[in-house]
C-alpha cells in the first residue's frame, strides 16, 4: 500500500505528549554547512539537477537561483507570498499565496502544527498519527522528507529546530537548534526558523539541504552510517 507524508500543525497542546523537558538532541555527528546567506526570508527549495537550487522568497515575493558555486541568480520577482517549488523536465513550478490574509490568490486552512501524518494513497480519508512532536509552547511544523529506510526529517519553523523521526516508533530527536531569526521585543508569528527540507546528491551521498526564514539556505550532512538515500518513486 502506498503511503505519503504530511506535517501538520494545531494551535493547542495534545494532551499525553513528551514533555517540553524530554526534547532529544541526536545532532552527534551531523555536520552543518551555510551554502547561502542573506537571501531574505525563504519557505521553499527545489533540487535543480546540477548541484544547485531553486528558492522561493516568500516575503520579497521571489524566487532565486543558488548554483554549485553559492553564486546568487534572481529567477523572477513581483510574486504574492510564493511557497512550494517542484521541477519537471525544463519547467520549474510554484505555488503563490502562502500567508495568512485572502487576497484573491492561494488558500487559507488550519491544520494541525504538532504532527506527522501517514496518508495511504488508497484511502485519504484514513490519515495516521506517526509522531507528535511537542517541542516547546509550539514548533509549527513546516516541511519534511523521507529517506528510503522511512526515518523523516522535518523542519519546527516556530521551533528552529530540524527533526528526525522515525516513522515505525514515533520517536524523534533533534539534529539542528537554534536556527531561528533575532529574536524582538515582542514574540514573532511564525515562521521564524528553518521551513523547508529536501534530499539532493552531495558527491556520491545524500544530504539534507534546508532554508530558512533568516534567508539562509544550509546543508545537514549526516553521520555513518546514516543514509538519506530518497525511496524510488513506485506508482
């Protein structure tokens, strides 16, 4: 049975949840890497084949272009909040209207900010709980990928934090902190932190490249002999 992914969020605690105390770190080994800076607030990246990455810019309404090198290439501009990016063949594609104010453009739902969902493709209707992440008041799960062994990693883009979850057990711990913008006077909305996570080829491995709302794309090398080899696509 084929099965995806989804983090989700809610707006209140669940109740039977691990502590806020009870938080995990299992970045031992874990070797992060700043590819990009200073891009502005970023929600969305997309692997672009040649070692480089398509970003999306949600607040400055753009979308970039980092290549292998770190060289910085603006794709368009003039956009309304743009979010989510996938590439097919020759053409890149993206969603707009990612924000909280309906504006004639994008969608505006509630969903549940604590979760990992199981969706069997054969029976939507049914999704399963895999994991709850209670990681602080809220860590506003943003993004996530699953590697082939089904280990998840997902980005807490209240939290600041990366996770990794094993999809069996439920179990999760954290493999970046911190990754937050300055902190202000007054508590911020969120996203604050990192807010989108995908697979792409590092040499002859497989690495965790992330972006973030402090516009700063980043590389999470993991580990032996952890593999973030990606699941092939069975249809």
């Amino acid at each position: 049975m084929a099965t995806t992914f989804a983090a989700v969020a809610l707006t209140a605690a669940i109740p039977g949840t691990v502590a806020q105390g009870e938080v995990r770190s299992c970045a031992d080994g874990w070797q992060a890497d700043v590819l990009a800076t200073d891009l502005g607030p970023l929600e969305n990246l997309e692997y672009d084949g040649a070692g480089g990455f398509y970003v999306s810019g949600l607040l400055r309404g753009e979308i970039l272009h980092v290549d292998a090198a770190g060289t910085v290439t603006l794709v368009l501009s003039g956009l309304d909040r743009p979010a989510g990016l996938r590439l097919s063949g020759d053409t890149l594609y993206f969603v707009t209207g990612d924000g909280s104010t309906l504006n004639g453009g994008g969608t505006l739902r509630s969903l549940d900010l604590f979760q990992v969902l199981r969706i069997p493709l054969d029976a939507p209707d049914e999704p399963e709980v895999v994991a709850t992440i209670t990681d602080g008041f809220l860590p506003v799960l943003d993004d996530l990928d699953v590697a082939a062994d089904g280990t998840a990693y997902v980005t807490g883009d209240y939290s600041g934090n990366v996770y990794r979850v094993d999809t069996t057990t439920g179990a999760w711990c954290t493999i970046a902190t911190g990754w937050t913008t300055p902190p202000t006077p007054l508590p911020s909305p969120p996203p604050i932190g990192p807010t989108s996570a995908r697979f792409a080829p590092d040499g002859p491995s497989w690495s965790l490249y992330v972006t973030g709302i402090d516009g700063t794309l980043r590389r999470l090398r993991p580990p032996p002999p952890l593999d973030l080899t990606p699941p092939t696509l069975q249809l």
